[in-house]
C-alpha cells in the first residue's frame, strides 16, 4: 500500500518478535501467547512450528497468520506433525508466499530449507514486508547456509523495493558475519545469545532491518528453566522506526 504521490509515507513505530518455537516438542500454547502477548509485537516471526499451533496461537492472540509446510517426514501418515514457518500480524497480511531455498531437498527430509513472506499493512498505513527463514544447522553446513542466504536474497530484490523489507529467523549462523552479510537488510544492533534457552551462549536468532530503520533496540529475556520448558531457543523483540 503507497501513499498518494506527492505525500511522504507515514513514519511508523514496528516491533518484531522472531523466535524459533521447537515445536516437534509440544511447547504450552498458552505460555507462548503470553510471552508474545507480552512484547505486543506487531509482526511475530516463528520457525519449527507445526500448522495446529500456528492455528491455536493465532486464536489466542487474535492475529491473523500464515503458515508453510517445510518438511514432514509423516507425509500421509499424520499431516499435523509437518514442521513449518508461521508469520502472525494483529494488521492486516496479504501476498503470502514461501520457496524453497536449499537444493532440492526432500519434503520428507529436515534437511529441506524454505523462506516465507507476507506483506503486513497497519490502519495508518504504514506497510512491511516480512521475510522469515530457518536456514541450516550445524558447524560442517555453513556452505549451505551461505548458499541459502543468497537464494532469499535473489527473491527478495525480485520481489522490488528493499525500503520496508524486514528479515528474521533462525540463521544457524552463531556469529558466522558471512550470512547476514548476504542477506537484504543490515543488523543494527546485534542481539544476545538465544540458544540453549536455559543458559544461551549461541547468536543464531536475528531480525534485518532496511538501513534507514532509527530507534532500534533489541530486547531477549535472560535464559533459565522457565524459558527452557518452553522452547530451546529465546524470542527475539526489535523494536524500530521506518
């Protein structure tokens, strides 16, 4: 949505909450929509997440939602385990989409990677477009991880003006600088360690924001038993203006 032309568009305050949820471990529904409720984010941003908890939590929260299939090893057998990405807004979501950015993974397979989109418009009129992605684990895949940056990356420029593109998830980078260095977006500030949630030592959770973003501030709460119960990763809120 653009604002008629000769008019500037309206400046916004955003917070966005990325958090990779471990959903294959059943996390407490209601304990997750009261630590997001908590942050009141406009845009939220989950990895590993089955479609019934995207569905429970958008209820919960009254958000609308979109949800994407990244890999089942169930296949036919139990659809709901499937494991995906979930973008949640309270505003309107429009244009969703997903692709995937590893190599031509099995739908069966963890191994399989994909990116998600929305487009996420407030009643003023300010508009965001979201992009969330859970790239590959571990040290040996760092490769993988690179070349899964720069496929999001190819999709993001086709997709047009960077202006109020945003990037988040779970970058399985752990400081590696290379990964968010291909990304669309920049890292204005760089968040504390998020993983494992009982005592994190690991950066691996982030949110790119275009680099004329102002007032940013990063906020993840400290790691211990509650946190852990719930996921074995921490949320990650920034807050900024465009």
């Amino acid at each position: 949505m653009r604002e008629p032309t000769g008019s500037s568009p309206p400046v916004a305050e955003w917070a966005v909450t990325t958090w990779n949820l471990h959903g294959a471990h059943q996390p407490d529904i209601a304990r997750v929509a009261e630590a997001l409720g908590t942050e009141s984010p406009d845009v939220v941003l989950l990895q590993e997440t089955r479609k019934p908890q995207a569905v429970a939590l958008a209820r919960t929260l009254g958000m609308r939602f979109t949800w994407a299939r990244k890999h089942s090893p169930y296949t036919r057998l139990a659809p709901h385990l499937a494991e995906g990405l979930t973008i949640l807004t309270a505003h309107s979501l429009a244009a969703a989409g997903h692709t995937e950015v590893s190599d031509r993974a099995s739908t069966s397979s963890w191994k399989r990677r994909i990116a998600q989109w929305a487009r996420i418009g407030r009643p003023d009129g300010a508009t965001l477009r979201a992009y969330n992605v859970h790239l590959s684990p571990h040290e040996q895949h760092a490769g993988l991880r690179r070349a899964e940056a720069v496929r999001l990356a190819t999709v993001v420029a086709e997709h047009g003006d960077l202006d109020e593109v945003i990037v988040g998830g779970d970058f399985n980078d752990d400081r590696d600088g290379s990964v968010i260095d291909l990304l669309p977006g920049i890292e204005h500030l760089t968040p504390p360690p998020t993983c494992p949630s009982r005592n994190p030592s690991k950066v691996l959770d982030h949110v790119l924001l275009p680099a004329h973003a102002s007032g940013v501030s990063v906020a993840v709460p400290a790691g211990d038993d509650r946190w852990a119960a719930i996921s074995d990763h921490l949320p990650v809120t920034v807050r900024f203006t465009l």
